[in-house]
C-alpha cells in the first residue's frame, strides 16, 4: 500500500485519506455497540475503541489494495 494522492497539487498518502474515512466509520460502529449495550462487557473502553479503530483501518486498507 504505497502511494500518493494528489489534491490540486498537494500530495496525500494513501494511509492517511483511509484513516480520515476510518474515523466516521469508528464513530458510527461504537455508537451502535453503544446503543446496544456492548460496552457494559468491555474491559477497557478506550482501548477497545483503539483497537477497533485500527480493525477497521486495517479493513480499509484491504478493501482498497486492489484499486492501486
């Protein structure tokens, strides 16, 4: 996974526009945990969502490794 994006001439790496969409993307999956009462079971919330942040991350990057 290397690479550039360029946006009007500044150029973006790949890793980071993954990790602006994983972001939303970790939003909205602890707010359904959330709303399901998921966390009553964690541990450690923090590092949970640390971790499911870089899950999802992870599933980005190999959701898009054909598209380069």
């Amino acid at each position: 996974m290397t690479g550039e994006m360029s946006f009007y001439g500044l150029y973006v790496p790949w890793i980071m526009l993954l990790a602006l969409a994983a972001w939303p993307l970790s939003w909205g999956v602890r707010r359904l945990l959330a709303a399901a009462g998921f966390y009553r079971w964690v541990w450690h919330p923090a590092l949970f969502d640390t971790a499911l942040y870089v899950l999802l991350l992870y599933a980005l990057s190999r959701a898009t490794a054909f598209l380069q």
